[in-house]
C-alpha cells in the first residue's frame, strides 16, 4: 500500500516552501522506489513549522517541520514514512500542545481534511449541520442560530440570528446569500485559511443560510489577492455541484441554491458590505446610506444576507452539535469560539481558535511565545488597521466584545499584530490615517478629505510643528470622523490614532497631560476640549 | 460611436476580442466586474479604447466604465511588466522589517511603487495584505507568494526569477 503523507497546499506555508518540498518528497520516494500518496491540505496554522509535513502512521499523523527541501533526504533515511526519529519530528500532529489545547470548533477540520475532496469532508463530520437543517422549517433554523448567540465573525458583531430572521421576514421573489470574504485586515487570515483547508464548510454554511430564509442564490465575494483560495473555492464549488450539494435540488431535497465566486479588484472598502453589494452589481464600491439594511433591501434591491466567511464557516458545527453546545463555551455576551490569528512580530504566529474572553496575554505570550525579535512586547493591534493599539501593560484585557468595547478598542476579526519596542506609534498612527485616505470611497467628506487632513496633521505633531494647535485640530478631526462618517472606515480610524497618542504619546512629543482629553475608553472629552480651547484662545 | 477601432491595431489588441470577451459575460447580473477581469487577463491592463467596446456592449455609459475602472486599484490602464511584485506595506509586515523590505527592493528594481522599468522587466505595486500575516513579511511575483522575505531572499527570489 502506498505511504500516505500531508503536505499544506495553503498559502503561508507555500509562501515559506511547501509547494518545492512536496515536490521534492515525490521526486525523493520515486528515487527509492518507494509510492507514496501526497494529500495537499489546509494549514494547521502553526506557521512556525510551517512548511509541516505529516506522515500517517498506525500511531497516528506524525508530524515534522519545519521542513526544507534540504531536509528531505535525512527524512527519508530516517524512515519518517514510518514516523521515525528526525530532529524535525513533532510527534503525533494532534497531541501537539499549541493545537491540543485548542478549542477548534470553526476549525475542527482545516489541516486534517482533503480540502479537494468532499469524501474526506462527509468522513470528518461535515455535511451532517446541513442533514438536520434539512429536517427544519426556516423558522426553526433561524431559531436555532439565534440560541447559539453566534455573533458576526466579520468585525461588527451583529447577532446572525437577528440579521436572519429580518431577512426571513423580508416577503420577495428573490433573495440572496452574500458571503464576505474580502479579508482586508492586516494581521487577519482566517478566512483564507478556511477557504483553503475546508471551503465545503463554507458551502454548507451558506446552504443552511439560503435554507433559513428561502434564497436561492449565493455569492461569494473574494479579494484578488488571494489566488490560491480562488482555486480551492473554484474547485470545491465544482464538487459540489459534482455531488448534488448545489444546484436545483440541493442534497435532494426541493430545494434550490446556487453559489457564484465573483472576485474583488483590490479595494479594501469591499469588506465594507453596501461596497459590497455595489461591487457585485458591478458598480464602484461606495458605501450606501442605511438605512434600507441589506437584509431588507440588499444585493440588486433584494433581501440579502451577508455574513463573513468564519459566521457562515461556523454555522454548520451549531446545527450539527446544537445550538446550546456552542453557547456553552465563551464569556458574557460573546458566546462561543473566535478564531485569533497572530501575526506581525511574534515567535509563534498562527491561527488559535478559543472561547472568547481570553486574554490578550494567553494569546500573544502563551501561544505567541512573545516577539521574533526577542525584544520586549511595546504594543499590539487588536482588529485590524481600524482597531485600536494597547500597550504591553494592558495584556490582561480580555478578548471579548463587550471587553473590548470598554477599553476603546475592538475586536474585529480576531487579527492581533504584535509590535516589539522599535516601533514608533507616531508613524503607525500616520499609517492609519494614509491607510484611510487611499482605501476611502470617497463618498463622505469626514473620511475623503478627513483621512487627508489626518496624515498631515500627524505630519505637523511629528515635525513639532505648532503641535499644541495640531493636537487640538487632530482631536477635532477624530471627532468629526468618528461621529460623521458614513461607514466604519473613517469612523473607527480614530482608534489606532488616539490610542497611539493616549499610550504613546512621547513617540508624537507630547506628554501624558497633552492627552488628558482621551478618555480610557478612547472616547475624546469634550468637556476638556472646551477648557484647553478657552485657554489656547 | 465606433469604439476609435482604427488606432488599435497599433496597440496589439484586437477589438473583436475585446467585444466576444464583453458578449460572452454580459448576461450575468453585474457582469462589469467579471469583464473587466477577464480583459485584463487577457491584455495585462485595460485599454482606453477597450472602454467604449464594454459600455457599447454592456448598455452602459463610458463614464460609468471608466468610473468602476479608476475606482479599483487593481484595474490598469497600461500594459504592466512582464512580472508584477506586489510588496505588503500593512501593519503586520511593517512590525517584521516591511519598510526597509520596500525600500531595498526600490533600489534594486530602480522602481517606485506603481512604475514599470523602462524594458518592460517588472512593475512594482504596493499591496496592503496578502493574508500572510503569519509569515511577514510578504510580496508576491506574479502569482507567487512568499513569506519571511528579507532583502537578500529578495534578491535570491529575483535572480531566481531570471533563469526561468
């Protein structure tokens, strides 16, 4: 029987290698004329050993990395086919402490699974979600996801249900299932991950979805710069269709739904939804006014659901192991698992699923094991280039939204980017606002012209440039972005530029008594505003 | 009007092609996006003139065309080189060295982010994450993407590059 070894196809680990080592692992066993079977799969997400090779052994997947194409030859001598000794040799890939001690339920499957193969996705527990959906009426699927208080995984945090059943009690000929996957945060790639490990989970997802409140077709939005998720979702979508998963009878029942990958052109904005939608239609992608919701009056002016690709990769686990398992794990009001993902300077970056109300701590520390550069951790951004940055002391915040809200920041797509003590916050807080100015739709004037004004002000502060006065201009301009901004864009720039300023203010020059209008919760002080423009006037 | 299919021949693109692309999409809801795409792969960019074959065949204004075009970042109007590096200049590659990444391969390309060399070698862009956020800092060639790239791997991946 031929010897069966993994080799990740995603992205990051193709990125570090894995496409030339599995070539060489090919090339190595035609040498010694020994067959063996490569399966590409998902990434674990323990990227520091990434390129992982894994070899399915009696006692389980034994797991080796990092693996080089240099390496490959010592693996074979050392009969890694048969999980022999290597330096490389992690031991069985399951009872690896950093994934063990996970809480994979959104991801249960991504890094075991064929992503290719729907087989491999019925073997591992999939497809059953969408079995016992079909068994209940759309109320009671929507019902169901409302007890789960699953909560949108795209950064807003709106309640699925709620956003399900608006879309459910919309009366129209047609109605679609949107997905969001034009994962744009820096420091953020579950998504990718996903769509590259077991995008039959997203289908499914988007299925029960369309089943909920009568949609018959889906779109899946997804950025161009993610080639490699374009293929695996391209060839994932045809198998469906392939088995009857899609298509006018969906898994047999009366049933129709149908999915279409359209593909983004680099504007960060189409996270947005209304860009979004405006996108899909074919136009710019400018934000609209809401109201009309989408989930009343949406894509092509119908009832749309959109949700982002862990929500919707994440409803299949809720139908299959019921809605109050689910509930069960998390903190508050945010039930459940999120997806954190490590990125920027850490030793151990990766994808850690965990109940929500972690600490930033046992993320960045525990799984992250610190910073790459050995340097001490200076600060963090939690949710992206819109969320705000805290400083090493403030690494016992929980990771909840709730937690989150109260400390000015939020949570987002679960991206976390770790800085060591070279950063200068000054120029990160520039970047934020430059970042806006050339991702603006344009549509509203706070952030078009805002963003602009942002960068130059910084500019000033940096240069000490009349920096009282610019100060006063910035925290004005914060608040105008923050309270007149049509979309999240320039209404949440604030946060990386006013928690850079409120915890780092010597990086602009300043001190902590030039910042006192911050309050902790990020929120400006007005009140303090019109006694320092009193005095300055 | 007549899409000026006179100047085109010039320019190496036949507009018959540039229609049949257009006709073949254009019955699907929100079939400019799709078109636009699928011109650029075949051309590498989008070409003035190709503006009002797609307005003519899609029913809609060119400036509408033109709109959707100049709003996307990935949408070019000039023929690119031929091999694109994209360099990430996000957060996540800024914390691992992305700054002084971008500036060494400005050197070594003699490029500025959006320019293409003079022969037509490379085109130089920024990209604002690849999702490879776990492996900053990245760029991508083509359609190729790596990871933990320092300056001398940089070179490596270019040298590389030149013996395919």
């Amino acid at each position: 029987m031929d010897a069966l070894v993994y080799v990740p196809r995603d992205a990051s680990a193709i990125s570090l290698g894995a496409d030339t080592v599995a070539g060489a692992i090919a090339a190595a066993a035609a040498r010694c004329g020994r067959p063996v079977k490569i399966v590409r799969n998902g990434s674990r997400g323990m990227y520091s050993h990434e390129p992982m090779v894994e070899a399915v052994t009696p006692s389980g997947r034994v797991a080796y990395g990092p693996v080089s194409t240099a390496d490959v030859g010592a693996l074979f001598e050392a009969d890694f086919l048969n999980g022999g000794a290597h330096r490389l040799r992690l031991g069985v890939a399951e009872n690896i402490p950093w994934l063990k001690s996970q809480t994979r339920l959104t991801f249960s499957r991504v890094g075991v699974i064929d992503p290719a193969s729907p087989d491999d996705y019925i073997a591992h527990e999939g497809h059953r979600g969408l079995d016992r959906a079909l068994t209940m009426a759309p109320d009671e699927i929507v019902a169901e996801l409302t007890k789960s208080e699953l909560r949108g995984r795209g950064g807003a945090g709106f309640p699925a249900g709620i956003k399900w059943k608006t879309a459910l009690d919309a009366r129209a000929d047609q109605k679609y299932i949107v997905c969001n996957a034009d994962e744009g945060d820096s420091g953020t790639f579950s998504d990718r991950m996903i769509m590259e490990g077991d995008p039959f989970a997203l289908i499914e997802g988007m299925t029960i979805a369309a089943l909920a409140v009568g949609a018959t077709r889906g779109y899946i939005y997804l950025r161009s710069e993610y080639p490699h998720a374009r293929r695996t979702l391209a060839t994932a979508l045809a198998a469906a269709h392939a088995k009857g998963w899609l298509g006018a009878k969906i898994s047999g029942s009366r049933n129709a739904f149908d999915i279409e990958l359209r593909i983004g052109a680099g504007a960060y904005i189409c996270g947005e939804e209304t860009a979004m939608l405006e996108s899909i239609e074919g136009k710019r992608g400018m934000v609209r006014y809401k109201p009309p919701i989408p989930a009343v009056e949406g894509l092509f002016g119908k009832p749309t659901i959109v949700n982002n690709v862990i929500t919707l990769a994440t409803v299949p686990v809720i139908f299959d192991r019921g809605a109050e398992s689910y509930a069960a794990t998390g903190t508050g009001k945010s039930r459940g698992t999120l997806p954190f993902q490590i990125a920027g300077n850490a030793k151990r970056p990766g994808l850690v699923e965990a109940p929500l109300g972690i600490t930033i701590r046992e993320i960045v520390d525990g799984y992250g094991g610190g910073t790459a550069s050995d340097r001490p951790i200076r600060a963090v951004q939690v949710g992206g280039p819109l969320g705000a940055y805290f400083p090493a002391s403030m690494l016992d915040t929980l990771l909840d939204y709730e937690s989150m809200a109260a400390h000015g920041g939020i949570l987002g797509h679960g991206g976390i980017v770790v800085f060591d003590d070279t950063v200068n916050m000054a120029q990160m807080a520039r970047y934020a606002m430059e970042f806006c100015a050339i991702e603006s739709c344009g549509k509203c004037t706070p952030c078009r012209i805002g963003s602009v004004r942002g960068t130059e002000v910084i500019d000033d502060i940096i240069a000490r440039r009349r920096s009282t006065e610019n100060l006063s201009l910035l925290r004005d301009l914060c608040d105008t972005m923050k309270l007149g901004s049509l979309c999240q864009l320039g209404g949440l720039v604030p946060l990386p530029v006013l928690s850079g300023l409120k915890y780092f203010p010597d990086d602009f020059g300043l001190t902590a008594a030039d910042v006192e209008f911050i309050g902790p919760d990020l929120a400006i002080n007005t009140a303090g505003a019109a006694k320092s423009d009193a005095i300055a006037g | 009007m007549g899409a000026g299919q006179s100047a085109n021949g010039s320019a190496g693109w036949d507009p018959a092609e540039i229609a049949a692309i257009a006709v073949r999409l254009k019955n699907q809801p929100g079939a400019l996006m799709p078109v636009l795409h699928a011109v650029q792969e075949r051309l590498g960019y989008i070409p003035a003139d190709a503006v009002s074959i797609i307005a003519h065949t899609l029913n809609l204004s060119r400036a509408e065309v033109h709109g959707v075009i100049s709003f996307y970042h990935d949408f070019r109007t000039e023929p690119p080189g031929r091999t694109i590096i994209r360099v990430c200049r996000a957060e996540s590659c800024q914390a691992m060295g992305a700054t002084a990444l971008a500036e060494h391969i400005r050197r070594r390309l003699g490029l500025d982010f959006g320019a293409t060399s003079l022969g037509g070698e490379f085109t130089l862009g920024a990209v604002y994450c690849l999702g490879n956020c776990a492996c900053s800092p990245a760029i991508m060639v083509g359609d190729d993407i790596y990871g933990r790239v320092t300056p001398n791997r940089f070179d490596e991946i270019i040298v590389q590059l030149g013996k395919k």
